[in-house]
C-alpha cells in the first residue's frame, strides 16, 4: 500500500531541505508535493504513522494523511483529489495569480492533472481565469466574490 502525506511546513522549524533529509531517512519518498510511505498492509499503517509523527515531533511541522491506495491502483481516472485543489488555491491566493506553466513548476503536477482541477476551481467560483496577452492568468478568488458565483 502506498499512503501520501501533504506537509505544512512552519517557519518557526526546521528548513524543508532539513524535513525532506529527515523523511527521507525514515523510509519516505516525494512525489511532487507529497511525500508517500510503502506498507506492506492496512495493519501496518498505524506503526508507520506513529514513527512519522516520532519524527517530526517538535519541528512544528504539520502533516496529513492525504491518500492511502493499493500500491498497483492509479488514482482514479479524471479525479483530482480535494488535498490538491486546496494547495493550487492557496498557491493562487499567495502568489496573486500564476499561469499554467508556473503552476506546473510549482506543483510538480502533470499538465492534464493540472488543468482538470483549475476547471473544477474555476466550476466552484474558487478561481478565475484571466488572458492576459497570449497566457491565460489563474487567481484566486475572494469570499465576496466566490458567495457572488453560487
């Protein structure tokens, strides 16, 4: 089984060069923005989890289960996952909008993934779409105006 955990660095911490050095000796690996674990079975889910928090206990890290699937199992096809909406938002809302390829770079994210979570984004009123030019802008739209679209 393969479990994918989101993190939530603090500035407070360490740097996430020293987090991903720590991850990566305790059997974690990234894949884009996530980092996954291999267990062999459900049962040992639990021990795994409990020596990633040993870890990063006190580097005021915060961490997520994000997804947990057969290890032979792709993702759903066409979904995109709630975990990875949010974090493309967010970005948007940090940044004050980014196009397709800044995302892309950003987020580590396939093209085809990318887009089809910036179209439910955009279906939910939390994104909207800009050209600007030859490039079409992403931002993230306010409370006011996502309560506008519903």
């Amino acid at each position: 089984m393969l479990a994918y955990i989101s993190l939530e660095y603090s500035s407070d911490g360490p740097s996430p060069s020293n987090i991903d050095q720590i991850l990566e000796s305790a059997g974690l690996r990234r894949q884009g923005a996530y980092y996954y674990l291999e267990v062999p079975s459900e049962e040992e889910l639990a021990p795994a989890l409990d020596r990633l928090h040993g870890y990063l206990k006190g580097s005021g890290v915060r961490y997520r289960l994000s997804e947990v699937r057969e290890q032979d199992a792709p993702p759903a096809e066409g979904t995109v996952s709630r975990e990875i909406m949010d974090i493309i938002a967010a970005q948007l809302r940090d940044t004050g909008g980014s196009n397709l390829q800044e995302l892309r770079f950003s987020t580590s994210m396939e093209e085809g993934e990318l887009v089809r979570a910036l179209e439910m984004l955009i279906e939910e009123g939390r994104v909207t779409a800009h050209f600007e030019g030859t490039t079409t802008l992403y931002r993230y739209a306010g409370p006011m105006l996502r309560s506008l679209c519903r």
